[in-house]
C-alpha cells in the first residue's frame, strides 16, 4: 500500500537519512568520495534539512510503502528557471526512492503526485536538475514526458561539479 504525506520538523532525522542513502545510492560514483561525503555532509545535515522545512516556499513529501518509508520529494511553486519564459513553473527539487523500492512505480506515484500539487498552485509546468551519468533518471524523466532543455552544471563542492541537464515539462 502507497502513502503520500506531507513532512514536518518531526520528520528531519527521516529526510535527513533517506536523503543521504539515496544520493549515495544515485550519485555515489559522480565524485571523489571526499567530495560525495562533503556535500552529503552539508545538504543533508540535521541543520540544512531543517532551515528547507521551516522555508514556506519547500514543500517536502513523504512516500510510504507498506508503512515503511520509501522517499520523499520536495518541490518549490514559482520557482523562476533562466530558459523557461513563465515564472509560474514548479521545481522539483529532489525526488528520492530509497534503492530497495525501486520497480514498485513509487517514483512515478510521487513524480504523478507533485504534478497534480504544481497544477492545482497554476503552475504551467516543472523543471528539475539531473546528473547526466543518472541513466535510470534520465529515462525516468524522459518516459514521464520530460525534455532537457539545456546543460549547466551542478556544485557538489568548491572542487567538483557535475554535469547535469534541466529538463522540463509543459502542462
């Protein structure tokens, strides 16, 4: 059984460790262990995670699979994107399926989710960063209806970034 709830500060410690152990499980191989650990270290810190849940604009959700956490999400309303004209556009900021669920379509039940959330705000479409080595991401994104709509680059530390694509769909 699926379940989609809404996190608050009581769930930092669970954000905190699916985030870790899913961007090990995803990015794992995009750096130098030193700069994964670092940036790990930082973005998923009990302090990071809780400043992202008391900021109004992140809107962080919870998977549940057979009442066992699966992941979470969080997406941001109006969040402008340089090479997309409307300002109304969702970004998905992470989306997190632990390893151990993959193939039970709780990425897609989550992805479905936020796009029906980012609707009903009027918003015309979302936008999210992904590592271009991310392959089952890609094709994720892809079968879901996304397009890359350009390359950048995303900052794991002050000595390593990552290539990575913006992609975008259109409502």
């Amino acid at each position: 059984m699926i379940k989609i709830t809404k996190a608050n500060l009581d769930d930092v410690y669970l954000i905190s460790d699916v985030g870790k152990i899913s961007f090990l499980e995803s990015h794992g191989i995009s750096g130098p262990d030193k700069d994964i650990k670092q940036y790990m270290e930082l973005a998923f810190s009990l302090e990071a995670i809780t400043k992202e849940l008391n900021d109004k604009k992140n809107n962080y959700y919870l998977i549940y699979y057979n009442d066992r956490i699966a992941g979470y999400s969080n997406i941001i309303y109006n969040a402008a994107n340089p090479k997309i004209e409307s300002p109304n556009v969702t970004k998905l900021d992470r989306l997190y399926i632990l390893k151990e669920f993959h193939g039970l379509k709780l990425g897609t039940a989550l992805f479905e989710f936020n796009i029906q959330l980012s609707k009903e705000n009027k918003q015309i479409g979302l936008w999210l960063y992904v590592w271009t080595g991310n392959k089952p991401a890609l094709s994720f994104y892809q079968k879901a209806g996304m397009e890359i709509i350009a390359n950048t680059s995303f900052k794991i530390t002050e000595d390593h970034s990552n290539p990575n694509y913006w992609m975008y769909k259109v409502y």
